[in-house]
C-alpha cells in the first residue's frame, strides 16, 4: 500500500503514534532548562547545564549534553559570553647581564681552565 502511495513506511507508521515518549521527556527537560537558566541568569553554557540538570534529576536516565544543546537553541537560551581579557604583566625589573670575562675567547690552554652556563 506504501509503495502504491509513494510513500516511505515509516511515514505511514508515525502517523499512528505522533506523541512519542521523547517529545514527553523533552517537555520535562524544557522546564527544567527553562527553571536552572532563570535562576543562574543564563550563566550555564551547554556542558554545565547539563551538569545542573542531571544533577537535580538523579531518579531520572541522564540527559545527553546535544539534547541540552538542541533544547536550548530551541528556546533560545545562550549563555552570556565574556570577552577575553589579555593577561596585563608588570616587568618590574630589567634582566641582568652577566659582565663578558671571555670576549668570545673559548679556546683554553688546559682543561677546566674556562667554564661557561647560561644560567645566572
């Protein structure tokens, strides 16, 4: 009968069940989403929601990070991006130079007479 109509059978089947436990399940996710973002200001990016919710909900299956994702760009929760700041360094001092005994001079007439490092 599908093949009669052009259509695929899955189509022909989901028209039966259109309510399937996922979008029941999603539903309770999207008010927990909802719920933690209005509480942290829509501080939590995908990973730390995630955290939070499965955290509150311990009796449950854990939520996968891509469906926190998908559930959030669906409502449109982001979390509030901060710029970077570069890091701002004090140079306090100049580095020292050491004062130039050999003048380039490495050739020694006997062993252990010149020692050179370049630590100071």
């Amino acid at each position: 009968m599908c093949h009669w109509a052009k259509i695929a059978r899955s189509a022909y089947y989901k028209h039966f069940d259109p309510q399937r436990q996922s979008s029941q399940r999603d539903e309770r996710d999207k008010a927990k989403i909802i719920e933690i973002a209005q509480s942290n200001n829509s501080l939590f990016g995908t990973e730390k929601m995630t955290m939070a919710v499965n955290r509150q909900m311990p009796d449950e299956k854990p939520i996968y990070h891509k469906t926190v994702y998908r559930l959030m760009c669906i409502n449109g929760i982001s979390s509030q991006k901060t710029r970077y700041q570069k890091p701002k360094f004090k140079h306090t001092t100049p580095e020292k130079t050491a004062e130039n005994k050999l003048k380039r001079n490495f050739n020694a007439s006997k062993p252990n007479e010149k020692w050179c490092t370049d630590i100071y």
